[in-house]
C-alpha cells in the first residue's frame, strides 16, 4: 500500500512540472490511477480486513461480541474520517494528500510489526499470555 501511495504522491508533483498537453502528463495521470488501483486491492487483501482477523484470533469468546462491535465502529470511522478529509487535503496539494497517506502507511506497517503478535500455531492462551 505504501509504495503504490507513494508512486501516486510522486506522480502528483511530477505533473505540477509538466505542461497538461504533453504526453508525459497523460502518462502521468495513468500511472496514478493505477497507483490508486493497487492500493485499494492491497488494503482489501491486507489492512482491511486485519481488524477482523486479529479480533477472531486473540480476543475471547465472551468478549468478542462487544470487541467486533467496536472494531466494526472504528472501521467505519475511520472511513468516514479518511472520506471527509479526502477533498479538503486534495484541494491543499494532491501530492501531499497522497504523502500523509504513504506516512500513515509506513507507521501502520510499523506498529503492526512491533505490537500485533504472531498467532500461527499458538493456543488463544498463549495468545493472550503475550499481552500480560
């Protein structure tokens, strides 16, 4: 997700450089759409669902049913939050719109590798031993 946000946030101050009518600035326009595109099906076969995934696999049962309330909320929150604030930044710069994303990114990946515990072939109180 973040390198594809990446090649949109570069392919956004690239065209603030070329004149609209070379073929370079079509190209350009291309690229970042599919640049959009990859993002949208990495976050669909990753991020996306993670909230899901890590709520199955290391909450317990008599909890999962107000966790994945919650975690459904906060999906869609945050949604809206990126939906609402969507036009606002790109109307401030396309390219640093697409940046802040790419950032946001790599702090996810980050957090995600420091503090969301491997849960292949670990009982669920292994699981939960790793947060005491």
């Amino acid at each position: 997700m973040a390198l594809s946000l990446l090649v949109v946030s570069i392919s956004f101050y690239l065209k603030e450089y070329i004149s609209p009518d070379s073929d370079l600035y079509a190209t350009l326009s291309l690229v970042s759409v599919a640049g959009v595109v990859v993002m949208v099906i990495a976050f669909s076969l990753g991020l996306g669902a993670m909230s899901w995934i890590i709520m199955s696999e290391i909450l317990p049962i008599n909890i999962k049913g107000l966790a994945g309330s919650f975690a459904t909320l906060a999906n869609w929150f945050f949604s809206w939050l990126v939906t609402l604030t969507a036009n606002l930044l790109l109307d401030w710069s396309s390219g640093g719109t697409f940046t802040i994303y790419t950032a946001v990114c790599v702090f996810t990946a980050g957090f995600v590798a420091i503090w969301v515990p491997e849960t292949k072939g670990k009982t669920l109180e292994e699981i939960q031993q790793f947060f005491r």
